[in-house]
C-alpha cells in the first residue's frame, strides 16, 4: 500500500469526492419549480394568483409570455417544468361567485417532481380561494366561523425536511460499502495477475496470518475513510449527528469487517483484476444503491425484492446510521440491525477463511 501511493490517495479521497457529487447532485427536495404565466386577463385578481403563487419559495417565475405556442416550446426544451395559463374573463366570474378555470400545463416527463408540484399548486390555489371567501364575508359584515379542526404540526428528527439530512447518513453507508470492498477486492487478484502470490505461497506464514495481513491495513483505511465521510457531512453539509461517536466507532469497526472479508473473498475466486472488480459492481455497489433504501423505500418494493434486501448488509448499516445521526439513539434501539451485522461479519469472514485457505495452500 505503501508502495503504491496512488491507490492509496485514491483509497482516501475517493469517499470524499463521491460524497461531494452525490450531495449535492442528489436532492429530493422540490421548490423553485421554473413557471411561466400565461395571462389573459390582466386583472387584479388574476395578478393576485400570481403574486401568491411567486410568494410561494415552491414555484420561481422564469417569464411571462403572450403566446400559447411558446409554451410547447419550453416544455420541449425542459425550460419549465408548469405553464399556468388564466383565461380571459377570469376576475369577473370570480366576482360573480362562479368557477373560474386556471389551466396548469406541467412536464410529466419528471413523474416524481411533477406530483409534488401538483400538491403544492392546489395548496396556492386553496389558500386564494380562502382569501377571497374571506373578503367576501367581510364585505357582508359577518364573521368567518372558525374552523373545527386545529391541525399543529410538529416534525422530529428532521423539522426542515431537508432531503440531505436524509441522503448523507444513506451515503455515506453506501460508500464505505462500496470503496471498501472494492480495495480488498483488488488484494489477491492483483497479486495473482503480477506473479508475486506464488512467492507468498512459499513464505511460511500461515493462511491466517496472510489473510490478516491483507485485512488489517484496508481496515484503517475503511476506519480513516469513515472519519473523513463522517466529518464531511457533519461539518460540510450540515447534517446533524446526535449519537455517541463511541458506538458509531463500533458499529463501523463490525461492518468494515464484513465488508472487506466480502471483498477478499471475491479476490480470491476471481481469475484477474477486472473480473474480481466486475463482481464487487454488481454483488455490492448496485445492491447498496438500489436496495438498502438509501434513497428507494423498501416497503413500497414487490415483495420479493424486500426479502432480498434481507440480505444486503447497507439495509442494516443505512438504518443504524440514520438512527444515529438524525434520532440520537444507540445499541439499546438498534441492536437488530448491529446484531444482523455482525452475524453478516462472522458469516463472511469464515467464507473468506475457508476460500482463502482451499485456494493458496
């Protein structure tokens, strides 16, 4: 490791650059939604709708336009994601006290964000009909009743519903899963590919103390990378961590060691390089990204895959890390998912032994 510097600069600062990327680029919070506005009725109620809708911090009004045709257009070009488009006559039949139509033209192209806008839309379309109901009941001179129901809401662990604060715990799980296993993937192939495994074979170490020897340097750079993917999103991206620092060492120290044995254990069966790293793609990185419910919910999966989540290690350590980081909670609430990992680390380390020891010796 020493030897080869690059790899272990790559090792170090990889999980941050990946970190990095995936925090920013990955957001699942949807506001700024870039709206164009139609208006044809020029009105001060269709000027009021307008208003309340650029108020809103969920739609940014990119330009107004005259033309139906260039909504097509920037729909096309994904230069907006709504058009609301108010029809002549507008404030009079509000005045009247009949419906008036608004039509909402969106980019369903984005399922997801275009539902979301949806929702927020009728939010800023009710909180205008109110408004004028009260108006109206003013001007007659009576009194608004009040509404029976007093919803106060109150969100814990994440009150600002920031996506991040979700993302970064998930993350960072997926990363340490990934690189990880990728850099003990790389040990034995490596070896075999430069003809050097023989003169380890010849050395009279035994099979325990070679594998040890492959195991216990990429933990320290697992735990370093841990300490720096941690740091970086406490400090970096502001996500709060409520758990004890002791208890995330631990947990992080059980999962290393299954990691990495999974990846010696791939080293091991494979014949080169390319195919050990193939292998560390498809049994570790697309299952920690896609089942671990990093970012998709496991319970909205078919029944099938969530009995396969079962046995992808990144479901346990994602749910112990968000504990943790937004919860504050330790072993006392999470010892399931520490205790299916550490019956994951034994599972995999003695696979690791036995193939470790049928193969050199």
């Amino acid at each position: 490791m020493l030897r080869d510097t690059r790899s272990l600069m790559g090792a170090l600062f990889i999980p941050l650059l990946m970190i990095f990327l995936f925090g920013y680029a990955l957001s699942l919070d949807v506001d700024r939604i870039p709206t164009l506005i139609f208006d044809q009725d020029q009105s001060a109620f269709s000027r009021d709708l307008i208003h309340q809708l650029g108020d809103s911090r969920y739609f940014q009004i990119i330009r107004y336009i005259d033309r139906e045709k260039e909504i097509d257009r920037a729909l096309n070009r994904d230069e907006a994601l709504m058009a609301l488009v108010i029809p002549e006559g507008f404030a009079q039949q509000v005045k009247q006290g009949r419906k008036a139509p608004v039509q909402a033209v969106f980019n369903g192209s984005d399922a997801n964000t275009t539902t979301i806008a949806v929702g927020y839309l009728k939010a800023v379309a009710t909180r205008f009909d109110l408004n004028i109901q009260q108006k109206r009941i003013q001007r007659a001179g009576l009194k608004m009743a009040d509404m029976p129901v007093e919803l106060r809401i109150r969100v814990w662990f994440n009150p600002e519903l920031k996506s991040r604060h979700f993302i970064i715990p998930g993350l960072t799980a997926v990363i340490m899963m990934s690189i990880c296993s990728l850099l003990t993937t790389l040990t034995v192939s490596k070896e075999r590919e430069t003809k050097t495994l023989e003169q380890l074979i010849s050395t009279p170490i035994t099979s325990g103390e070679l594998m040890l020897g492959k195991l216990l340097p990429y933990m320290a750079v697992g735990i370093v990378d841990m300490i720096l993917v941690v740091g970086f999103g406490v400090f970096v991206f502001g996500v709060p961590f409520r758990g004890s620092a002791m208890e995330l060492f631990i947990v992080a120290v059980i999962f290393l060691v299954g990691t990495l044995s999974w990846g010696l254990f791939l080293s091991v069966v494979s014949k080169n390089q390319l195919q050990a790293s193939q292998m560390a793609m498809v049994t570790v990185f697309l299952p920690s990204f896609l089942l671990s419910g990093f970012i998709y919910p496991i319970e909205n999966m078919p029944l099938a895959l969530q009995a396969v989540t079962y046995l992808v290690p990144a479901r346990y350590f994602v749910s112990i890390l968000k504990g943790m980081f937004l919860k504050g909670v330790g072993f006392i609430y999470l010892w399931p998912e520490i205790l299916a990992l550490i019956i994951y680390a034994v599972l995999v380390l003695n696979l690791a032994r036995i193939k470790f020891t049928k193969r050199l010796f």
